[in-house]
C-alpha cells in the first residue's frame, strides 16, 4: 500500500498529543494541533491532484449528494408527516444520521482504504468543550511475554512510543490520584541496558537488596480501545464517547492507540493492548494502579480487543483486570451469523464484508492468505473461545437492529452457560452500532447503565463474591423465578437489569 496518500487516525493522534507529558491540552488547541498534524503529513499538491485516487473518490461522493438529500427529504417526510420512522423508537436524529451513512455507505463500499481513514478524522473536531485531555505516550518495554505475543515482545528494544491520550470530564481531573514514579519519565529511554525487561510489581533496593515494594494508586480508571474494524479510527475520533463514559462513570479514561491493520497485523492490537495494560499496573515505570481499579471498555472491534486481552490475560496466569464493559463487540471476524446480511436494511455497517475484496477487514487485519487459518483464533473472534470461564463480570451492550446482533448473543449465551463468569447483557430496541456514541434515544440510558455498572454494579458483585453470598441469592432467585436469571432490580437504581450468567 502506498504511504503517500495514507492518513491515519492514529498519525493525528500522535501529533496532537506530542505536546507534552504534563500539561491539560484544551479542545480547541488540539484541533488546531490535529488540523496541523494532517496538513503536515498530507502530501497536499499529490492530494489536490485531480488524478490521485483518494481525491476521485471524495469527487464521487460529493456527486452523489443530491442523492443524499433526496433520501434524507423522503425519510424526513415519513418520519414527521406521515408518522411512520423506519423503526418505532427511532428519533428524528437517529433517522437523519442513519439515512445519511447508509447513502454514504451504499456509494463509496469500493473506495479504499485510505479514503475511509480521512472521512473517519472528521469526529475529532467534535471534542466537547469541557472534556480535558492529556498526552499519556510511554514507551514500550520488553515484558518476557508468553504465547502468541512472545516474538513481538521479543523484538521490543524499548525504543518504540505507544500513543496513548488521557480524558476526563469537567472536574474529574482535578481530584485523580494516579502520579507516575516522579523519577522516570515514560517516554525517556533508559540508560541501563538491562531496562527493557519485566519489572511490573516491584523492585531490589540498590544498597540493602531488599525487596521494595512500591506504593500503588487508588484511583479508578478505564482502559478504552476504540473501534474502527482495526484499521481506522484513534482515541481521538472517539473523544465525544469517552468524554460521556468518565462523566457517567467518575473515572478519566485511558485511551490507547493501538497500531492499525494493514502495517501492523495480528496480534499487533493485541499485543498493544497488553502493554498498555501492564504500563499501568507497573509501579516503578508506569502509573502503579490496582489491578482491580482498571475497568476494560471498547467499541465494536475495540470491545472484541477487550474480551481478546482478558482472554489472554486469564490464559497465561496475569492480574486480571475489575470488569469489561463491551459496547456491540465484534467476536466474529468470519461474519457467519445471519444478521450481517438481514439488518443491514437499519444498520450502518455494510452488508457482509466478507464479500468485499479490497476493503474486508478481516483480510487487511490477518492477511488474505493467514485469513482462511487465523479467523477463527480465539484471540481473533474471541466468540470461538472453547472456555469463557475464569473472566471478570461484562457488562455488554448492544442494538436490537444492528448487524452484529446475532453474534453478540450468541456470546452471551456462551459466556452464560460458565460457572465462573459473570455477563450483563442490554440489547437496545431499535438501535444500531455503537449506538451509543450518537445523539440516539436511548443513547444517554446506555450510558448512564455504563455508569451504574461502574459504581454499583461492580462493586456490589465484588462484595457478594468476597462473602460467598453470590451463589446463595442466585439459588433463591431461580426458586423464585424459574424463567429468568438472576436480577439486581432490587438494587438502588438497577432499573431491573438482568444478569445472563451467574455462578451456579
């Protein structure tokens, strides 16, 4: 693929959060810092070129505008004057902005890759004006990793910087807790050529060799991993969705930009993940946070990275992280359930990717060739783990009309038959992808559920396991109610949320 008319996300990304470790980074500045990294990085007299491909295909989209319009007019008029919007609990939003992606998804499925990476910058410039955001970058050290990440950890000199952007909403940033080791710089090389390895937990003192262990934070965080099919998208183009994740939940979100297919395949995410994981339980070179104050949370791919880390996490026996918070999580990369193709009608993303040549990106994040051996790796489509057991509770949220709807139930039905594993599902009616992040209906209860999980839910769950008091309540609740799992609609503020998964 050629780099010349290549934006990413992720390029923006390091550019804007490059000014500085320590200083709050106001939205505005850092749209003008974004505008300035994509200018700077823009190959402009090859872009404006009439014959370069990315510039054929934004003049093919914007010749099919009046066809936008046309559209836009005819849902409009059946929504307001006759009455009838697509789906009952759709509002005028929801039926203005899912007209206008499913005409800009039927006319540009072909365009390429990098045509999707300069449309997809656009929801940076949305940054809410009270949101605070920070640089959080550090750099990669060697982690004596086992399994399928242990050639890349191996390769890791501790040169390499993870890009990573911390938000937090309003006040919230005012009262955290978390300080790095205030003699280590993240971003710093070491001079000891022995730094890159593992040193997580704690360390020998210098003069006596004693064991020290370092003091570590209480705070309570969120690990983000955003979505974009792991080919597209940043931590920047999610800043609106985060932004409201730590108002609702009391918790400034730690945003990783993972590197992105194709440059860097599988399991390049999900070796970065990782590191970022261990970058902040690491109390002598990162943030030195509990293990159990980390809630992980991501969207569509980035909720499959998320359930793909905890995976890995539990495999090779690592701290397992407080919770999960799954927002519509894409567990299948071989789109073998029904609903890619029948609620594509209602839904944004397209009919089937895997019909797509140039544009799957189960091919562009695996390989075409690695693709037909690897989709099915539980780290990949985490839905065909053979066990789910021994994970933190999940708390998952998904669309009634969307297109991974199948597949997400299928996992919570998998991950409902375990003993061990906890899982907390909401389908929404009526809604689409990731809905969660538009100015949908019922996209405020979702996360205001999101904020219920983090305060109260997780909590709650954690007490019970710790009495042993869970297995008994759940026995007297089936006696009770045979038809239906477990609830904590007794619970101050539970609404009647449902557990799917309880251990017996």
């Amino acid at each position: 693929m050629s780099c010349t008319t290549t934006t990413t996300a992720t390029t923006a990304a390091a550019c804007c959060s490059s000014s500085g470790n320590n200083h709050n980074v106001p939205s505005s500045t850092s749209n003008v810092l974004i505008l300035s990294a994509i200018l700077s990085k823009l190959p402009l007299q090859q872009l404006l070129t009439y014959n370069n491909p990315v510039m054929n295909e934004l003049y093919q989209t914007v010749w099919h505008a009046p066809k936008v319009v046309s559209r836009l007019a005819s849902e409009i008029v059946s929504h307001l004057v006759l009455g009838q919007p697509k789906r009952p609990h759709w509002n005028i939003q929801q039926t203005v902005v899912m007209s206008f992606l499913q005409v800009l998804r039927d006319h540009s499925l072909a365009n390429s890759l990098e045509f999707w990476r300069l449309l997809l910058i656009a929801p940076t410039w949305l940054t809410p004006l009270t949101s605070k955001t920070q640089d959080g970058s550090f750099r990669v050290r060697r982690r004596s990793l086992c399994g399928i990440l242990s050639d890349l950890d191996a390769q890791e000199q501790g040169h390499r910087i993870m890009s990573v952007e911390w938000m937090s909403a309003g006040s919230i940033w005012d009262r955290c807790q978390s300080v790095i080791n205030p003699s280590y710089d993240g971003r710093k090389e070491d001079n000891d050529e022995n730094s890159v390895e593992d040193n997580t937990a704690a360390t020998m003192n210098n003069n006596s060799g004693a064991l020290v262990l370092r003091t570590r934070s209480p705070e309570k965080i969120v690990l983000y991993l955003h979505g974009g099919a792991y080919c597209a998208m940043s931590a920047q183009t999610h800043r609106t969705l985060t932004h409201k994740i730590s108002k609702a939940t009391g918790r400034r979100v730690f945003a990783v930009n993972y590197r992105l297919a194709p440059e860097t395949k599988f399991p390049g995410a999900l070796y970065d993940a990782v590191q970022a994981y261990l970058y902040l339980i690491d109390a002598d070179y990162g943030y030195g946070l509990e293990p159990k104050n980390i809630l992980i949370m991501g969207d569509s791919a980035g909720g499959g990275l998320a359930l793909a880390t905890m995976l890995y996490l539990r495999d090779y026996a690592l701290p397992q992280l407080e919770g999960a918070v799954l927002l519509s999580p894409w567990v299948d990369l071989s789109f073998s359930y029904p609903s890619w193709d029948n609620a594509s009608i209602y839904d944004y993303l397209p009919n089937n990717p895997d019909r797509l040549e140039a544009m799957n990106p189960a091919h562009l994040y695996l390989g075409r060739e690695e693709a037909a051996t690897m989709v099915r790796h539980p780290y990949v489509s985490p839905i065909f783990a053979e066990s789910f057991e021994g994970l933190p509770p999940l708390l998952i949220q998904s669309g009634g009309c969307e297109s991974l709807r199948d597949e997400i139930n299928d996992l919570v039905s998998k991950i409902g038959a375990t003993k061990t594993t906890l899982v907390h599902h909401e389908e929404y009616e009526d809604m689409v992808h990731v809905f969660q992040a538009f100015p949908f209906g019922k996209s405020s209860e979702a996360i205001e559920s999101i904020g219920w999980w983090a305060k109260f839910g997780m909590p709650m769950i954690a007490q019970w396991q710790a009495r042993g008091q869970l297995p008994g309540m759940v026995q007297e609740y089936r006696q009770k109610d045979n038809d239906g799992p477990f609830s904590l609609k007794s619970t101050p503020r539970s609404r009647g949320r449902r557990f799917h998964s309880i251990p017996n």
